[in-house]
C-alpha cells in the first residue's frame, strides 16, 4: 500500500501502522442523517415548519409541526445563540437533527441541528486536531480489497472490515450490533500484530563456541540449584550451541537466583569473554563480589567502574573472561565478547541495551543475548513476546519467603513506632518509602524532606537517599552495614541486598503500580526472615487491589492483577510506556483466543 506524502503524515499521527490498523479505526458512533420514519427517544432527522417561538430563562423553545411524522412536536434550545433567535421565524421549514424525548403525549427536540440537507450516514471519530473528513476520506482511500489482501487477511474478515466502512444501512447495523463481532474484531487485531512482530525478527549469524561443562560446577556450589535454575542453564546452552545469535529473557521473582544462573552461563563460554551489565554500581559490585565467591579461580574476572580509566585497561579487557560494569561498558570498544548478559534490564532504555549488543559485533557476528529481570509480565505478554524473544521462568525459590503484608491507614500508621523499635532491638532494619523527595500541594502525604526531621530526631542511626541523590549508592551501602532506618524514594526498588531488612513501610501505596509494589516488597525477607510489608494509604476505602496485592506473594500471580488494572503499552515500538494500542483486544481475559490463534500459526 503505496500512501502519498499528505496521508502518510496523517496516518502517523494516527499512530497507524498497514491497512489493518486504519480498517480497524473505527469512529466512535455513525449518525444517522436519513428522515426518521416515526419519532423515538433517539437521535431522529425530520422536517419541520416553525409554529410558535419563544425566548425566556436562556431557553429558546417553541411548537413545530413535522411532516413526515403529521403530528405537532415541541423544541428547546438550551443556551441558544443570536443566531438561533434572528433565523427562527414562524412557517420557517428546516430540517432537525436531534435527541427525541418525550413529554407526556408530545415529542420534544432538544437542541436540534439545523442540517442542509438529510440522508446518509456520517462517521465521527472525534479526535482532537484532525478533521472527521480528513479521517473518513483516508479510510475510503486506501481500505479496499487489494490492500486488505496484502495483509493476508481471510475473505471473510476482509468483506467485515469493507462492510463496517461502508457508510450504509448494513454499516449502521454492525455499528448498532457491535458486541456480537467484537471477537472477530479481536482476532483481526491481535493477528495483524502478531504478523508485525514476526516481520520485525531479525537472524544474525553466531560464534562457533565450544560449551564448557558447568556440572562439576554445579555439584561442588555449597547449596542445590532449584529445577527451574537448572531448566535455565540448560535453555542457555541450547541457545549457545545454535549458529544464530539468540535472545532470551530469564524471569524469575525476586530472590528465585538468577545470579547464579548468570554465573553459570558466563561459565559456560569458557575461555571466550562475557559481558554482565547491571543498572547501578553498587548492584555490579555485588555481582562481582558473587561472581568472585562462586565461580572457578582460573575464571578471569573484571570490573570496571565509571569514571576515570584505569591504567592498562584494554589489556585486562583483552585477557577478562567475564566484564562486569554498569552502562559505562557502552563506551569500551575494545572486548570480544560472544555473550552479553544484563541484569535487571528493565531499568535500561532500549537503545542502551541495543548499544552494547552492537558493540560485540565482530566479522558480521553477534553475541548470544541474555537479559535477566525480576519483574514477571503476564502470559500473555509472554506468549506474543515469544516471536522475538525466548523466554526461561525460574519460579522455585530457594527458600520460603515469610513476608506479612498489611494495609494500614492513619490509626495503624500511629502505632508502628513500636514495631519498628522491636525490629531494630532484634538488630533488623526499616526502609520507609515516601512518594515524592519534596513537599507538593498535588498529594496528600508527607514528603521525605518533610518527614525526615521526625525520624532523626526520635530513632539513631536514619540515613535518607532519593533517585537524583548523587550520594545514593555511598549511601545504601552505608545503610547496610551499620543503618537502622533508611528514608528513600523507589530508588531501593531494585538491586542492593539488604540480608537484615525485616520491615518495609510503603506510603501512599496506592499511587504505585502492583509490579513495582511487588519490587519494593521483595527488598525485606532476602534470606528467608520473618518480615512485615506496610502499604500505608489515607483513602477512607483501601483500594481492592492493594488488598488482592496484599493476599500472593507470587509475582506472576501479581503481573496478571496489575495487568488487570492497567493498560499493556505499546509492546511492539516502545513508543509508551503505559496505555493500550489494542482497542478490541484485552490481555487480561483474551488469552485463549491468543492461545489458538498461536497454536494455529
């Protein structure tokens, strides 16, 4: 489908994609400009001669006889214009468009249209800044058979698509009777982006890798692997053994060890180079602290923090088995790496991520690519990702996590002092998250500036850090070693390990989203100790679900909850962060019509 330059920049402002996506634009409602054969308590189009008028109250309303109808209806203009007034004059005929109700015995119009002439059926899309015609003439264009085809649509969904665009009587029926092909309307949709996204798959050539063996590794670490770890490694090596560059996400909840599965990968290449990026420097420090605990003493293994460039460092990269480093790996040109690993990868943007995986590219080969992350997506998330990405769950854990969590409002939030005494005489630790570093008028909750003052002043040893803290990392590590109390934003949401944090107090629970709720949460109870969650919320009614959060600890349990309570985002392009593109499909409760139309491909 060939667009001229006009409509081609139309169709991005409508955020459209082929054909599909522009049939599939439909207007939110069609009026009906044809006479109406008999009055109904319903939009109707007749003729009409001005009997009597009046103006009184900033109403204007009058008697009207209708031909069509033969009977005499009444109309009300509500706030009318000068316009209105100076054009209504007795015996005047004009044909009105309007909402019908009915008083008694007699029909009303209410706030007619005054149309030019009646007859046919007009879509209104209602988009702000761009006309209905310009919208309207775009579909008429280029929704045709031709094109639809092009998308290797079936006849039938083809002649649906055609039938709703129409601008007919049998157009006006669907639009009437929508509910009863919203499943084809959903099948339509949800193919076309599967077909988008398998377009958009790219195959590069791999290195030749002779896989190291990790089993005697494995049998000689001081605890067991669970059997979904070891279902990860073995995925790994399938993908290693392959001569096309793969990608595989590795999702597991909080605390599941996924570290020692990157270890155990990084082995694997053995003697080649892998790379490991985590977002922050104080989580790169603790993997290379495990990685220096776990893994072989002949495994040679660097890290490398930003800032100033150490002396001989491209040697040491040279010689590495393993880097590990924060994004500033992006600007090291010099290693030869045939996998690249990122942890938390949630946390970097797309084009950091594609950097560093463009810079191991080496005589037109790519390196394996491994992302790692802790935040568990829906099902059926999983499932239409599959087309680009392959994917491991580790959903084992290798200890029972023993964590409370309560929903508190103001009287609870009074008498957590003494909890919080007990925990720091047992010599455990409190995080207290608050939603905003400074005071805003928008929200009703202390912030972390105002609030510190009281923690200071009443508890020994409070440290405080918010994500634009350049002190942060120094901080948090301070924090662990010697802190009671840590006063924070969401920074803490992911990565540092804090073995004696025992309770975490969330406040103004309910302006965050359950995935990262479930983050925040997943900081207390590291090494299965008894642990509390406080989601603190000043609403008179504790919303539903934070109470359905509050009752699973299971964070794929809680990505299909938060997928329930908000949009899926633009999957595909990336271009939002939240929101829905799919206006038919629904992924909380659409899965089994993805389920067979996968099955079906």
């Amino acid at each position: 489908m060939k667009l001229s330059q006009k409509d081609w920049e139309l169709f991005k402002k409508l955020g459209l994609k082929n054909c599909v996506d522009l049939a599939l634009f439909l207007p939110k409602k069609i009026e009906n400009l044809n006479f109406s054969s008999t009055p109904k308590e319903d939009f109707c189009v007749e003729e009409v001669e001005i009997l009597t008028s009046t103006y009184q109250n900033n109403k204007f309303f009058g008697t009207c006889k209708c031909k069509n109808w033969n009977l005499v209806a009444n109309f009300v203009f509500f706030h009318p214009s000068k316009w209105h007034i100076k054009i209504f004059k007795p015996h005047g005929c004009y044909i009105f468009h309007a909402k019908m109700t009915l008083f008694g015995r007699t029909w009303q119009f209410v706030n007619p249209k005054i149309l030019k002439k009646a007859g046919g059926f007009i879509p209104k899309y209602n988009i702000q800044g761009i006309k209905d015609e310009s919208i309207s003439k775009l579909i008429q264009t280029y929704v045709n058979e031709e094109n639809l085809k092009e998308n290797h649509l079936e006849q039938k969904y083809i002649n649906l698509l055609l039938n709703l665009h129409s601008n007919d009587e049998k157009c006006y029926f669907l639009y009437q009777n929508l509910s009863k092909i919203i499943q084809d309307l959903k099948y339509i949709e949800i193919s076309n982006f599967l077909r988008r996204l398998k377009a958009k798959k790219q195959v590069f050539p791999s290195y030749e890798l002779k896989i190291y063996d990790i089993n005697d590794w494995i049998l000689n670490l001081p605890f067991k692997l669970t059997k979904d770890q070891q279902n990860a490694l073995l995925d790994i090596k399938k993908d290693l053994q392959s001569k096309e560059a793969k990608r595989r996400v590795i999702m597991g909840d909080v605390g599941c060890g996924k570290t020692l599965v990157l270890l155990g990968a990084a082995l694997m290449v053995y003697p080649k180079q892998a790379i490991l990026m985590a977002p922050t420097s104080i989580l790169a420090q603790q993997l290379y602290d495990e990685a220096k605990k776990f893994l072989p003493d002949f495994m040679d293994i660097l890290f490398i923090k930003g800032g100033k460039k150490e002396k001989d460092l491209d040697e040491k990269i040279k010689k590495a088995n393993l880097i590990i480093g924060t994004h500033a790996l992006i600007h090291f040109q010099s290693h030869n790496a045939v996998l690249v690993m990122i942890d938390e990868q949630h946390r970097f943007g797309s084009n950091q991520r594609q950097k560093i995986n463009d810079m191991a590219k080496n005589n037109g080969l790519s390196p394996h690519f491994i992302q790692f992350s802790a935040t568990p997506i829906p099902r059926t998330l999983s499932m239409i990702q599959s087309h680009l990405l392959n994917f491991s769950f580790i959903k084992e854990m290798p200890f029972k996590k023993d964590i409370t969590t309560l929903c508190i409002q103001n009287e609870a939030f009074a008498k957590l002092s003494e909890k919080i005494k007990d925990e720091i005489a047992k010599n455990h630790q409190v995080i207290i998250i608050y939603p905003l570093v400074n005071s805003s008028d928008k929200i009703p909750y202390l912030s972390l500036e105002q609030a510190r003052g009281y923690w200071e002043s009443h508890y020994e040893k409070v440290f405080v850090t918010h994500g634009k803290d350049k002190n942060k990392d120094k901080i948090l590590e301070q924090f662990r070693d010697e802190g009671n109390i840590l006063l924070s934003t969401t920074v803490v949401e992911v990565g540092i390990s804090l073995p004696r944090l025992s309770t975490i107090v969330i406040v103004g629970a309910e302006r965050l989203g359950l995935a990262t709720l479930h983050q925040l949460r997943g900081r207390v109870g590291r090494v299965g100790l008894k642990s509390t969650c406080y989601l603190y919320t000043k609403l008179k009614e504790i919303p539903s679900r934070l109470r359905e959060f509050a009752n699973t600890l299971d964070g794929f349990e809680i990505a299909e909850l938060d997928l329930k309570n908000r949009l899926s985002g633009d999957l595909l392009d990336g271009v939002m962060q939240h929101g829905n593109e799919f206006k038919f499909f629904d992924f909380a409760s659409d899965g089994e019509l993805l389920k067979r139309l996968e099955e079906s491909y």
